[in-house]
C-alpha cells in the first residue's frame, strides 16, 4: 500500500495559496498612510 498523503498535502497547499492571497498585506501601510493623511490624531512618522 503506497502513500499518497504526500500528494494530498501539496494539494492542500497550492489551494490554501489560491484562497489567500495576501498581497494586499504588502501595500496596507501605504494605503494606510495615505488614507490618514492631514487628519488629526494620526501618527506622522
């Protein structure tokens, strides 16, 4: 009986990749910067 859990994993893997997508994570700090821009109370560094 041959293992195929090997396999099963990868898959599992490539799909979790597809569903989350986290390349919004790279640009949130510009956007958040930006979107506070000239506002009061918001950190300026």
């Amino acid at each position: 009986m041959t293992s195929y859990w090997g396999r099963v994993d990868e898959r599992l893997i490539r799909r979790g990749e597809i569903i989350l997508d986290l390349r919004f994570v790279r640009s949130y700090s510009d956007e958040l910067r930006e979107l506070n821009y000239g506002k009061r109370g918001g950190h300026t560094g």
